[in-house]
C-alpha cells in the first residue's frame, strides 16, 4: 500500500491518501479538496475513513459524499471489527478520548495505523474539547498498547511515528 500525507488548511491537518491496485481510500479529508484530488489521481476513489468529525478533517467531505459508489466510515457506522473494502484490509478500533467519536484505523498486514487526533508525536490529542474525557483517553491508550509495537501511527497533525517510539518518549503511554 502506498501511503500520501496532504497537509491542509490553518490547523496543518494531515489527510492520507491510501493508493493499492489503482483504487484509493481517503483518511480525513481536510479542507484542500483540489490537492487531495490531485493526489488521488486516476485512483477510483473506494472510501473515506474518518477518525473523528472536527471541522478540520472533515472539510473536504461533502465533495465526496456526491458519489455514491464511495462508502464513508466512521464511529457511528461501522462496528470494532475487520473490513475489506476492495483490495483494502482494515480494523475498526474505537478510540474515544479526544473526542467520543474518535476512532482508529490498523492496517495490519501494512503495520499501519491512522489515528486522528487520539495520538500525536509525543503526545496526545486535547480531552478538554466537547466530547472530550481524560478516562476515556486512559483507556484507549491502554488498548493501544495491546498492538504490535513496531506499527506505524499516522496522526492528524504533525509527524508520522511508531507505537514503539511512542511508548519509549510520551509521557502519556508510559
């Protein structure tokens, strides 16, 4: 699977373009829905993933939501489980913390995870948002834990790193 970041919009939001067999799921579509159309290219468009529904990465959304043929994924839709979606393996994982609808995406056979807002570089996502628990946080970052640690997390902002470096450098997973 070949994995594209676009940053987009104030808030510097990372969205994914997930590229495998000409076909293409999309993780949080910001607001720059020219760019994330360019990199999709060719690519047929199979989904959206959406870890979460703040403004910042769900601005695009609506652009695809005009095509029918395209499946969206988010918290109050799909269920903690596995999904194929064309050629596409994936684990829904709920994740709430920053937000009670937060939810992570594991990609197992690619040792990836997209988190949103739930983990960053060194950090966590903000609880104090509506929605948002600190005890909920706790617990996902302990169900986190659970998975292999050499995957890497794809977060909503800033740099991509892995569940290993995570547990060795944020306070927040020690």
């Amino acid at each position: 699977m070949e994995i594209e970041k676009i940053v987009t919009g104030l808030l510097d939001e990372n969205c994914y373009v997930l590229k495998k067999d000409g076909t293409c799921l999309i993780v949080d579509p910001g607001d720059d829905y020219l760019n994330i159309k360019e990199v999709v290219g060719d690519n047929k468009v199979l989904a959206v993933l959406l870890t979460h529904s703040h403004f910042d990465h769900i601005g695009a959304l609506r652009n695809f939501l005009t095509k029918r043929s395209v499946k969206i994924f988010k918290k109050s839709s799909v269920e903690e489980k596995d999904y194929q979606i064309g050629n596409f393996h994936f684990q829904a994982i709920y994740t709430p913390g920053h937000s009670s609808d937060s939810i992570s995406f594991y990609f197992e056979e690619d040792k990836a995870m997209f988190v949103g807002d739930f983990v960053f570089k060194e950090s966590v996502g903000r609880c104090d948002l509506p929605s948002g628990s600190e005890s909920d946080m706790k617990s996902s970052l302990s169900k986190l834990k659970t998975y292999p640690k050499d995957i890497t997390l794809y977060p909503g902002h800033g740099d991509v790193t892995t569940l290993a470096y995570e547990e060795e450098h944020n306070q927040f997973l020690r």
